[in-house]
C-alpha cells in the first residue's frame, strides 16, 4: 500500500511513525517532510500548499491513501482535489475545513446550534471595532478570522491592548486577509483542555485528552508559540467532564456540520476551557494538533491507518480506537530567539534514547547527511509512562541527549497537570 502523507513538521512525524506500524504500508511518500521524518519515510520537496504539484505527484505515483495534514492545504481544497482523482483521503474536505479556516464561521455555528462558546462580536469595520472596545469589559479576545499560523489570537489585558491588536489585524495587516473580519470575544476562566477527535461525520471517537503550553517561557511567561511542550492525558478532563463534553459539544458539532451541508471527515480538534459555567469551546481545529499529536498517537494501541480508512470509507462505528492506560509527556526544543527571529543551520547532536521515547522532527533539514536546524521548533521529545511523574521525568532526561547550539525549552511542562493530579481533582 502506497501511502502519501503532505506536510513536513513534527505532526506529520508523529503521524507517520504510527502508519508504519501497519503491515501493509509499502512506503510512505512525505510531502514536503524534512530531515528527520527523511528515516521514516521518502520526502519529496513538493510543499504542502502546492496543491498542483501534490496532484501531479500523486498522479505519477499511484497513490493508495493521503493523509492531509495541515491547516492550510485543508482549507484550501486539497482533499477535494485527490477525491476527484479518485485517492481516498483523511481529512475534511474545503467546505468542512472552514470550521478551523474562519472563526467567524465557527463562532456563529455555535450560536446558531447552541454549542457553549463565549459571547462575542463579529467587526468588518475597524472603528465600529474600536467604538465597540470603550465599553467592552477587560481583559478581552481579539481573534482574526482566518488562519494565521496559530497566532491570530490576543489577548488583551487592557483596552489599549486590545485596540492596538485590532489595528494591527485590520489596518496593518498584520495576518493578510485573514484580518479582514476580526471577532471581539469575553475572556474565560479555567483549565484548558485539547481534545483531538476521529469523526466520518456520523459517528464521532475522541481521543486521550491533552494540556498545550502556548507560552514560550517557563511559569506561562513569554510570548505565544505553537506550543512549546503537552501533557496526555489532561487531569482536569475527568469521566464526567467527559461525557458533558460530548453530550454538548462533540455530538451537537458534528450534527451541525452536517446540517450545514458540510459533513466533516478526518480529525476534529477541540479546544476547550472548563469554566465555572461548564466546558466551552474556545476554538475548532481541522486538523490534528501540533505538538498535542506528539502525545495522543503514541498512546494508540489500535492501528491509525486502519481508523483513517475507516473514517474515509463511514466506518468508523466499526473501528477499534483504543488507548494505552498511560501517561506521556513531550517537551518541544526550539531554536533561541522563537518564536520571533532566530538562527539556521545548526548541526544536531541525539544520543542513544531510552526505549520508552521518541523524537519528532519539526525544523530540521538535512546537510551533508547530517542533522541541521531549520525552523523555530525544531523537535519534540516525547516519553510514555506509567506515571505522570515517569513520564515528565523521562522526557526531560532525553532532552539532555540532544544539543545543538542556541537550543532552548521550557522546563515546567507538565508541573500544572502535576498539581492537578497531586490535588486529586477526580
């Protein structure tokens, strides 16, 4: 079975560890990939929005299941694109992408259909924006409506703060187009939980629950980033959390998807906030999520290629989805100066990894058959436990396996969950 999987950071890596797993897997066609995912699969420097050379390739080499796994060749069509070619995909096709590509969108299906979200206001014009701020309580949201690489997001603690970030989206341009509406939303409360979920649009499985760290620097200081290390599974996301949550909020989605006209298919991402009100959604993802990948695929024990073929074909009702009683922890190394500006092209160092462990490669390339650095996040070390404790720990012992100059972590990942546990919120 020929396998084509687009993308080319520490996700796809993931993704593409666990499809070896399968037997049938003859090779897998990485599109673009990168130096690391290069040991686990053929990389072809076609990128990830190049739909016309993703079509060609798939063309010229008979392709047997693609997994699109990106945000922005997602929202803009690709799995339309190789289902009328005729190659069975995972991932929603344009129209169900939307729920992640506007915000605007996904804030008014929820209102629409009754989904807890928090209250918010949809602004095309930046002085009815910066009217509506006088009196807006703080802190507040500012959120751009398209994609903008996970940092279309302020939050504002005054509204200064708030104005500023407005101008930036709609008058400086600050994320293209994807300022052209901005939405202004309250500020909530309370722990955050990623929940990743397999959905054929009929039948919807969420995965072991996760905890992100956005925040580049230790104690939650620093700017935003993609993330900066994960957590699974989340403490706070306790059984009856659980069942609240797909009571009113994963079950009535997919319906209203469906209802839209726009049945979704592949992996839907929630991003939650448990406030003293209940489970909220604070935003939709198409797409599995970087680096919360990095810690739920690890604790699959069922085979992912065949729950993605089950989710292509409407079968998912019939798949097993079973998760390891266990614990991980990835802790992302990045580059000094991310997630601003910072240096490439240094050579990488890993030693020998415990068993229980795994790196995946995100901005690394590949010189000379050597390792060098190419992006602001360039790996994440994830280890499995039986404990939190074990899990955290381990992790943190392989980081110190792995040098190259200018690194740097965060070295708290995990400790809130920790306290979590410690407290026993259950």
């Amino acid at each position: 079975m020929k396998v084509m999987v687009v993308g080319g950071g520490g996700r796809e890596h993931a993704i593409i560890k666990k499809l070896k797993e399968n037997e049938n897997v003859e090779v897998i066609y990485a599109l673009p990939g990168n130096g690391g995912i290069a040991a686990d699969a053929e990389c072809v420097p076609v990128g990830a929005t190049d739909l016309e050379g993703i079509a060609s390739f798939a063309k010229e080499n008979p392709i047997d299941f693609a997994v699109v796994a990106p945000d922005d060749p997602l929202a803009m069509g690709c799995v339309d694109i190789l289902q009328e070619m005729g190659i069975r995909c995972f991932g929603p096709v344009k129209d169900a992408a939307i729920i992640e590509a506007s915000k605007v969108f996904s804030k008014n299906l929820m209102k629409k259909y009754g989904i807890p979200t928090a209250q918010y206001e949809v602004f095309t014009d930046m002085e009815k924006a910066l009217s509506y701020l006088d009196s807006a309580p703080v802190p507040t949201v500012v959120k751009a409506d398209g994609l903008a690489l996970g940092k279309g997001v302020i939050i504002a603690q005054t509204r200064e703060e708030a104005k500023a970030a407005v101008r930036s989206m709609m008058e400086e341009k600050k994320f293209g187009k994807s300022g052209d509406q901005i939405v202004i939303e309250e500020f909530l409360t309370g722990p955050e939980v990623s929940v990743l979920s397999f959905t054929d649009g009929k039948t919807i499985v969420p995965m072991v629950s996760s905890q992100d760290h956005k925040r580049a620097l230790d104690g939650d200081q620093g700017l935003n980033t993609g993330g900066m290390g994960t957590v699974a599974p989340n403490p706070y996301y306790t059984d009856e959390v659980a069942k609240e949550c797909m009571e009113k909020i994963f079950v009535p989605t997919m319906n209203a998807m469906n209802e839209e006209g726009r049945a979704f298919k592949g992996c839907l991402y929630f991003g939650l906030m448990l406030t003293q009100d209940g489970p909220k959604v604070i935003e939709y993802n198409c797409r599995f999520g970087d680096p919360e990948t990095q810690v739920v695929l690890p604790l699959l024990e069922s085979d992912l290629l065949t729950i993605m073929e089950a989710v292509a074909d409407e079968r998912l009702a019939e798949a097993e989805v079973k998760f390891a009683d266990k614990y991980s922890c990835c802790v992302v190394m990045a580059s000094g100066g991310y997630p601003v500006s910072y240096e490439k092209g240094f050579p990488m160092s890993i030693g020998e990894l415990d068993e229980n462990v795994d790196v995946f490669v995100a901005g690394a390339k590949l010189q000379d058959g050597a390792l060098v650095t190419s992006g602001g996040r360039v790996l994440g070390v994830t280890a499995v436990a039986d404990s939190l404790q074990e899990a955290i720990d381990d992790a943190y012992a392989n980081v110190e396996k792995i040098s190259f100059e200018k690194a740097f972590y965060r070295h708290d990942i995990g400790q809130r969950a920790l306290k979590a546990s410690e407290a026993d919120i259950k």
